[in-house]
C-alpha cells in the first residue's frame, strides 16, 4: 500500500532517512531537483518546497550554482551555561517533546550518595527522561533531586515542564560542576536513544548548587552523531 502522505512530506521523508542513517554525511550534496521530482513521479515545484522546507529547519543548505547539501545538524548546547533544552530546541524551529521513563523516590546507591554528599541509603528524587527534537531522541536525562529542597519535584507533570524549569523555579542556580566524557552506548542507552549498541555518545555529568545547597546529580548522555556541546571564553584585550 502505498503512502497517504502528501508527495513533498514523502521526498522530505526520504531524505532525513538518508541523513539520520549517515548515509548522507555533512557535506554530501543531494540529488538535483529535476532528479527527485521524476524519482517521486511531481513536478519540480513540489521538490523544491520539499528542500526548501528543510533548508528552513537546518538539515540543508542551498548554495546558487552548485547545488544543495546536508548541513552539520547536530543539536547544540552550551557547555558553560546551563539551558532548558525544550526552549533549545523551540528556539532552532523545531519540535520538543519528553517521554517519562522514571518519576520516583528511591535510596541513593553509592554512586548517587558519593555525588550528592549524603549517606547510602537516603532518600532522593529520580527521574529518568528521553528528549526529543522533531522525534528523535536527543538526550537521555538521568537525575537525582534532593527532596529538602524541591519536596514537591515529584508533583511535576514532565511532558509540561522540564527537570531544569522546576529546579530553577524552586532553587535559583548558583554554581555548576560540569564533566564530559566519551562513553559506547550500553545495551539500555542504545535502546532508548534509538541508535546501535556501541555508537559513541557523549556524557555530561552535571552537578548544579543553590548557594551552599547541592541540589541535582545528572547524567545527561547524547548520540554522538546529533548532538554537540560549545564552550566560549571572552578575554579582556
């Protein structure tokens, strides 16, 4: 059976296809027009809106007597500062969306005690979340609240508001502790970023203070193919 979806959302189909499976790297130019419009069986016009719509949204770009290409399209964020990444990925004309994994109280292990400065076994807040920009998971959230200062954390309707939007709105942020580091997605990172057991990712480990207060631990891990971190200095001349 064939597709019910309009001629030029099928060609843009088709190539974000191309371009999330890495078979079209960053730098690749695409088929010319004229070629997409006889491939699909349209006219050239409904090509171009189909390009043109993704020059638009980021994934390509257009240069004048030469032809068309896939972009670096990698989601950004800013290293130094801390970002509520749905207003990220609003901000790049995209869509944002969450899936809630975890929202629960659980004992801190020695990994979470060792990071948040409390005892084995005390009482903490974990959320598990998988972000998404126009469908495709970008990050995959794991965090640790202390419930002295955000008691009603767990009150939070996700899917509405972000871990980041709660935290700030209850604790204003004073310090950030931030570590990166490359690690293989394990079979459970694979899974809920969708992308092949192995594949390099990146893992932001954040720790973030209200004043004296160490108020979250998160381990934020991104394909390492969607998503890059930028980091800028500004010296006095």
């Amino acid at each position: 059976m064939g597709s019910t979806l309009p001629r030029y959302l099928q060609i843009q189909q088709h190539l974000l296809e191309k371009i999330h499976n890495g078979d079209w790297a960053p730098g690749y130019q695409i088929p010319p027009e004229e070629r997409l419009a006889e491939e699909f069986g349209v006219s050239r016009m409904t090509a171009n809106k189909a390009i043109r719509d993704l020059v638009q949204q980021g994934y390509l770009s257009r240069h004048p007597g030469v032809g068309t290409f896939v972009t670096d399209s990698k989601a950004e964020s800013s290293l130094v500062e801390v970002h509520n990444i749905a207003e990220e990925v609003k901000a790049r004309g995209h869509d944002y969306a969450s899936e809630i994994l975890i929202a629960e109280a659980r004992k801190a292990d020695d990994d979470v005690s060792m990071r948040m400065g409390v005892r084995i076994g005390t009482r903490v807040f974990h959320t598990l979340i998988v972000h998404r920009e126009n469908g495709v998971p970008i990050q995959l959230e794991d965090r640790y609240v202390d419930p002295r200062q955000v008691p009603h954390y767990l009150d939070t309707d996700f899917t509405r508001q972000t871990p980041n939007e709660v935290l700030v709105a209850a604790c204003p942020i004073s310090d950030v502790e931030h570590v990166v580091e490359a690690v293989a997605a394990d079979d459970y990172i694979a899974e809920h970023l969708d992308i092949s057991h192995g594949q390099p990712c990146l893992r932001l480990i954040r720790r973030t203070w209200s004043g004296d207060r160490l108020i979250s631990y998160a381990r934020l891990v991104h394909p390492g193919d969607r998503y890059k971190l930028r980091s800028s200095l500004h010296t006095e001349r």
